[in-house]
C-alpha cells in the first residue's frame, strides 16, 4: 500500500503530460492558419496596444471651475438709455460652472398688485359667465375674478397689474453689444492616481500675457479668454440668432493626457458645441425655441409694494470637463498580452474544424489526430479471455490495409497535398 502511494506521489511530482500533436502538409490549411494568426497579431499590436493603450492604466479628474465675465453693455429703448455691467447681466453672479449671459429682455414697469384685465388672446370672453371666479389658466397672468371686462373682452384678473405683454420679442436684440463680452475660464485639476494636478493656466501663460490674449484655435489654443462672438460661432450658430431668443453653448474642456511623457504635455484642448437645437434647423419646425427667465426688482411706492418685471432671453454657457490621464502598469500589460495568447488559439479551431469535417481527406486526418481504443479487447480481459488474441487479429487488419489502396490508412505519419 506504501509503494503504491509513493509511486503515485512520485508520477504526480516527477512526470509531465504533453498533448500530442500531428503535422500537417496541406498549403490551404496552413495558408488559412497563417492568415488567422496575422489577423490575431494586427489586433493585438494595432488595435489593442496601440489604439487603446492596453499597456496603460487610466485614471479620470476631479475638477473645479471658476469663471469671470467682462464688458459693458449700452442700450436706448423708447428713448431711455441704459448701461449695463456684469452685475446686470450675468446670473448666477457667483462664477459657476454654468451661468447666463443677457442678450435680449422685455420690460413691465410699475406693476402693483391689483385687478386689470388680461391680455388679448389669454382668457377672452363675451360675459362674465365665461370668467369663472376662482379659475386659473395655465397661460394667464392671475386669479380669476369672476368679471369680463367689454373693452378688451378679456377676464378680470388679481395679479400683477398691468400684466406683462410678452408677445413681441424686440429683434434685432437689445444687447447685441454681448457679443464683445469676455469670459474668463479657470480650471484646476486632478489625477488622484497618479498624484497629478494640472490648471488650465499653463506653462508660459502668465498675467501679462492674459491680459492681451483672445482665444482661437489655430494662433491661441490655450489662451483662457473666450469673446462670447466667437464662443457663439465655434458652436456653429449665428450670434444675432441665438442672442434674439437665448440658446445654451456647452464648452468642453479636454483633459487627455498620456503621462509616461513630462507632465507638461498635459494640456486642455476646447471644444465648442451648441446644446440647442442644430443650426441648419429652421426654428418653425421645433415645439419650443429659445431659452428665457423672468426675475423682478421689487420697491417701495407711496407705501405700495411695487416691482419692475423682467423677462431675459440669453445664452446660457455650460462648462464640462472631460479628462482621461494615462500611464504604462505592468498589470493591464500583462492582462492584454495573456488574452491576445489565448486569441491565437481560435486559429486551432478554425483549422481543425477544416481539417476534420471540409477537406476530402478529412476520414485520413481524424485518423492521425485521434487514437481510439479497442472496446473487444476491453471485454475480452473482463471475461477472462485471452487479449492477445485480438491483438494479433487487429495487427493482420494493419496489415491488409497497408496492401489495399484506401487513401484513409493510417499508414504513414504524413500526407503531402497534391
């Protein structure tokens, strides 16, 4: 029982298994073979290690934005003129990543609370049984009174009076002066990672030259100061289009960066995209055009609370960061290199299933790629026979196929194509 278990731990530790293997002659098969593992090898190298960097390990940002607009605008309306800073026309004034820029208003001055009538178009009616007191309309300006009012044919409403007239949009906009506006873009960040941290202000951008530099993508791609004009038209938009009814411009700054290089080739790259609608759109054919707010500036009057309406139309400017930082691990590298080895094994199948089951000769080939055993034998030694008698039999069966001319023998251990 001893010597059986040593043995037995002795053929487990001290012999090694290899499958065999069967060389085949056939220029189809092996052109096919070749072919697969190329393919293999150009995916690997081209696809996996080149294009996707499979050698690196990635990481992506942690990011801060910080924004300033500058410029003064100038308008007369109706004979009053105005000038207007960024605390008039910027909202949020507090510098974040997505804010608005005033292009285009309409102004109700002293509105009281009060009864008035509608306006023409919302709430009309013949009598005052049309005017149910205590209804809302979702287009109205108010609380219904119960009271139709002849001279405009409207409903009597409790709101603000006199209710806003909203319904002529001034063209050419009011603030086309917007288009000089300046925005000012501060980035930070960082790789946690790889313990990288890099700003938008770069090496070489100091305060002296910031202060007379302007974005553009060809002579100034990392200048942080962007004119809303050409913000408006890198986009793809028309500036007096989009300034007339307000629009959204997303702006994207681009952190990818391959940091087996210096660290100082980490730079952003901006991008422009107009996140209303398509330019080559014609406004007719969308449900809803254009991007607006109301806010009111209330005041004391005679003891009577008053307020100023204001409805703005503008663009609104969303800052999105993208980043995606890149440097070699031996881990993924190893990873890639192990899955692209079992790849090449699909080479195997494909020709074995040619070989075995499409060639004409695949009778010949199943017989050199598998050995089989000799189920009377089995049963003979069961029974208590003796084997050798079937071994003699299946060696004179050798024999008589080795004479006769079936091209599926097993005589011989190699096949040339003809």
């Amino acid at each position: 029982m001893k010597s059986q278990i040593a043995n037995a731990l002795s053929d487990f530790f001290f012999e090694y298994e290899t499958p065999r293997q069967v060389l085949v002659r056939n220029r189809r098969v092996g052109v096919v073979c070749r072919l697969i593992q190329l393919g293999v090898l150009a995916y690997i190298i081209g696809w996996v290690f080149i294009y996707e960097k499979g050698y690196q390990s990635t990481d992506t940002a942690v990011s801060s934005v910080f924004t300033k607009m500058k410029g003064v605008g100038y308008t007369s309306v109706n004979g009053s003129e105005r000038v207007w800073d960024v605390a008039d026309y910027v909202f949020p004034p507090q510098g974040d990543s997505s804010f608005v820029v005033m292009t285009n208003y309409i102004i109700t001055e002293g509105q009281a609370m009060g009864k008035c009538p509608e306006l023409q178009g919302h709430n009309n009616c013949s009598s005052d049984a049309d005017c149910e007191e205590g209804r809302f309309k979702r287009t109205g300006h108010g609380h219904m009174t119960g009271v139709c009012v002849q001279t405009t044919k409207t409903c009597e409403v409790l709101a603000w009076c006199p209710v806003e007239d909203d319904r002529k949009i001034p063209y050419p906009p009011n603030l086309m002066s917007a288009e000089n506006y300046t925005l000012f873009i501060k980035n930070s960040v960082t790789f946690p990672l790889f313990g990288v941290t890099r700003t938008n202000l770069v090496e070489g951008i100091d305060a002296s030259y910031i202060s007379k530099c302007s974005y553009h993508p060809e002579d100034d791609p990392l200048c942080p100061i962007f004119k809303l004009g050409d913000i408006v038209q890198l986009s793809g938009f028309s500036f007096e289009t989009l300034a007339h009814k307000g629009g959204a411009i997303g702006i994207v700054v681009d952190w990818t960066c391959n940091l087996d290089v210096d660290v100082k080739h980490c730079k952003p790259e901006y991008r422009f995209h107009g996140l209303y609608g398509n330019p080559d759109e014609k406004d007719k054919a969308r449900a809803s055009v254009g991007y607006n707010f109301r806010f009111a500036k209330h005041y004391m009057e005679d003891k009577t609370e008053k307020r100023t309406l204001f409805k703005v139309f503008g663009i609104r400017i969303d800052i999105i960061v993208q980043s995606l930082a890149r440097k070699f691990d031996i881990i993924p590298t190893l990873t890639a290199i192990g899955s692209g080895v079992g790849i090449f094994g699909v080479a195997t199948v494909v020709c074995d299933l040619v070989l075995l089951y499409l060639l004409p000769k695949r009778e010949f080939y199943k017989n050199m790629k598998f050995k089989y055993t000799d189920t009377h034998a089995q049963d003979s030694e069961s029974l208590g026979l003796d084997s050798s008698i079937y071994f003699t039999l299946d060696a004179r069966q050798v024999k008589d196929k080795d004479k006769s001319d079936d091209p599926d023998s097993e005589a011989g251990s190699t096949e040339t194509e003809k």
